[in-house]
C-alpha cells in the first residue's frame, strides 16, 4: 500500500554528493535501471506502513555551489568513479536537467571562512533575518507550483562548526534567539527554522547543530512537526553500534578502541577545518562512551587524503581482555562508497518523515534511532535495540 499524493522533497545542500546520489539514483530505480538495495523502508515489517512511493517524490532545494547543476554535478562524480557511472548519469539526464529549476540559492548568512572552499565569495555576509524570509518563501513557493501535498525538508549540507555560545542560549523562543545571535547563528539552522515556519518535517542528516538548539525544537513542537537528526549512521559509526554491545553483552572488557577515518571528498575537506571537524568527532566519539560504563582508551581522528574521493576507509583497532585478564585484538577495515550508503537512508528517512507529517506526527521521531550516530531523545544505543524500536512503529500500519 502506498500513498498517490505527491511529497516535496527540500535539500538544503542539493548538489553535494548525497544529494546527487539521491536524485540521480531516484530517477535510476523509476526507470527500472538499478535495483533499490539499501532502502529498509522496503523490508518487512516496513512494508506494512503507508509510505510514499519513490514516483511521487518531487525534488527542489537550496545549494550555494555557483559552477555547476544537478547533470554536472553527476558526471563529475562519475568522471572520479564515485557511485554513479556515466551510463546511468546519461539515462537519467532529462530528470537531473528538470531539477534544475527548482534549485535555489543557498543561504549566504552564517558562514564561516571554510566556505571559501565551496567556491563561494565574501561567505557569511547576508542578513541573517532576510535570508531565513527568503528561504521560507522559496520552499512555499516550491509547494505551490507543484502543488504539493507536503513537503519534507532535509540538510544534506556542508558540517558546520558548532558555537558553545549557542547552544547554551538562554534565548527558547526563535525570535528572540535570532535577535541575540544573528550573525553567528549557522546557515544550517536559518534553514532549519525556515523549513519549519514552512510547516515542513526536518530531517538533519548532518552533524551540524539545529536539532541541539531549544529554540529549533520549540518551533518544531510549536508547529506540530515531526524531526529527526542527526548525522546519518552510514559506515564506521554503524559497526561500532553493533560491535560496542557485543563486547558488553559477553563481558569483555574494552582497553582501547582507536578509529582512523580517510576521506577525499567535498565533505572531507570542509571536515579538515577544525570547527567543522569538531562537529563530526562529537558524534563519534559520544555513541562508544554511551555503550560501556567504564573508562576505556578511544580517540577519533579524520582525515583528508584527496586521492580516496567518495571511498571513505575506516580502520578500527579495538583491544579488549577476555578470562583471566586474556588481551586479544579486532581490527577491521571498512571501506565503502560514503554517499551510496547514504543515499538510500535518506529516502528512508523522507518516507518515513512524510508519513509521520500526514499523521501530525509532531517533535522528535524516537523510531529512526537506528538511521543516525547521534539520534534524538532517550533510546538505545545499539542497533538492535534500535531496530527493534522502528519495528513497534510498524505496528501502527
Ligand atoms: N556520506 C555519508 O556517509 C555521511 C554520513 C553522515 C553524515 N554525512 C553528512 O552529510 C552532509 C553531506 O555530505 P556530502 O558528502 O554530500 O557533502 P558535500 O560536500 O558533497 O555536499 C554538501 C553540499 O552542501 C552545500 N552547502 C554548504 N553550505 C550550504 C549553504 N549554506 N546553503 C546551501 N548549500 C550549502 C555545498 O555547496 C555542497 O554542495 C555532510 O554534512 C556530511 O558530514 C555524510
């Protein structure tokens, strides 16, 4: 059973690599050229629930990226033998050509000097006031024109730095934050509360902050809208989800669990700003620490190495001591396609978040835990207790 009315999809960073993967492999699974591997909305008990069909998704968004467009974007990342290959970018191409109209602007308030990386000048110098204005009426006018019945909006952008400042904010209500903080509020966040005020769903795939800040959460509640976030549980990060409990469970004892993480794509290099890079560790690092309740050795460190692009490699060495104080060693290394991990989570996370918006669902959605490193509210850490929690929801079908 699916849903015939027809959702609006918002990207807030629509030509990154996730994004690319997301539209040019929409168009792919419409036309019957790839299969759909990787989505777990189309597994059982799932498939019981009343989701959006992938045909009735319409894609729009906001990206600051000024040299190129959804089709170039896409050959660029098959040129470097990243998830899409150039057949599939060629058979897909009137769709990422029709995108391209509903692309707007990224949001030029809330930048800091790593932006320049992104190709853009003077970033950070709009009014932050006018920009979130100007967003909000760019995703209501997205809405309009296609008349949609919903839409669900998702920060697909750059990792952003994240303020102490900010999130220890005495300011609840978003006006009031906005008028304390302007200037230092983060892109992101102007998004977030622009999406919100536009009475979308908000999924935060990123590590950047919005979800942290009260006054992001307030609107959320005082809209009635449902959130999910954040920084989406692709690779490295789902491993130690799985493997941190096992340890528990069989009562070995972790001494050190070292994580090493290379990375060459537009993601690893805003990540080698250190602000940026602090934004991604805190998630990281905090999912192991959450696991075992005693101190164990652990450092996460990320680099950029050019030359790997979207192949992101992973390598863990966790020492642990069994019987009689026994000390034995895991090593693993992952290495995977980053976004085409990612791409198929975050339909999921639109399909879901679109349904939880036709019901009126409203505040965090407690049932995709299991998508994120650092999920909202008070759920497991492991994965299994986090399946387990999206399973009870299909029992609402
Ligand atoms: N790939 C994964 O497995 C994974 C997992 C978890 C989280 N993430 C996060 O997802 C995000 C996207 O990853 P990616 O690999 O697609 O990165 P990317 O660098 O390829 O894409 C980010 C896009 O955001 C755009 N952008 C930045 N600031 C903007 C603004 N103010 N307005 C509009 N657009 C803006 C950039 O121009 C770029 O096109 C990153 O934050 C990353 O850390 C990725």
């Amino acid at each position: 059973m699916q849903s015939e009315q027809r959702t609006g999809v918002w990207i807030f960073g629509a030509l990154g690599s996730i994004a690319t993967h997301v539209l040019a492999g929409t168009a792919a699974i419409r036309r019957g050229l790839a299969p759909r591997r990787g989505l777990v909305t189309d597994m059982a008990p799932l498939t019981t629930l009343d989701l959006p069909g992938l045909d009735n998704l319409v894609f729009g968004g906001h990206e600051l990226r000024p040299d190129t467009d959804p089709l170039g974007a896409a050959r660029e990342i098959a040129s470097r033998r990243g998830g899409l290959t150039r057949e599939l970018v060629d058979a897909v191409e009137p769709e990422l050509i029709a995108v391209a109209a509903d692309l707007r602007p990224g949001c030029r308030a809330g930048l800091g000097a790593w932006a320049a990386s992104l190709g853009v000048d003077s970033p950070g110098d709009a009014d932050p006031v006018a920009e979130t204005a100007r967003m909000r009426a760019d995703i209501l006018e997205f809405r309009a024109r296609h008349g949609l019945d919903r839409v669900v909006a998702v920060n697909l952008a750059s990792t952003e730095p994240v303020s102490a400042a900010l999130l220890g904010s005495q300011a609840t209500g978003w006006d009031s934050f906005l008028a304390a903080h302007g200037p230092d509020i983060p892109a992101s966040v102007l998004f977030s509360a622009a999406a919100l005020q536009a009475g979308c769903a908000l999924v935060n795939f990123t590590p950047s902050p919005a979800l942290d800040l009260a006054p992001i959460r307030a609107l959320a509640l005082a809209q009635g809208l449902p959130i999910c976030g954040k920084d989406g549980k692709t690779g490295e990060t789902l491993l130690k989800s799985v493997l941190g409990p096992m340890f528990f469970a069989r009562n070995l004892r972790v001494l050190s669990w070292e994580s090493f993480n290379l990375l060459g794509n537009r993601d690893g290099q805003v990540l080698a700003h250190e602000g940026n890079k602090k934004s991604k560790l805190a998630g990281k690092s905090d999912l192991l620490r959450n696991v075992f309740d005693y101190p164990f050795h652990g450092e996460v460190h990320i680099d950029y190495v050019p030359s790997l692009d979207d192949w992101k490699t992973a390598w863990n060495l966790i020492h642990f001591e069994g019987f009689l104080g026994t000390r034995m060693m895991l090593q693993f290394t992952w290495q995977g396609c980053d976004s085409a991990l990612a791409a198929p989570l975050v339909l999921d996370l639109v399909r879901l978040a679109d349904l939880a918006l036709r019901r009126g669902e409203s505040g965090p959605m407690l049932h995709t835990a299991a998508f994120f490193k650092a999920p909202l509210g008070q759920v497991p850490v492991d994965l299994a207790g986090q399946m387990a929690l999206l399973a009870e929801y299909a029992k609402t079908a």
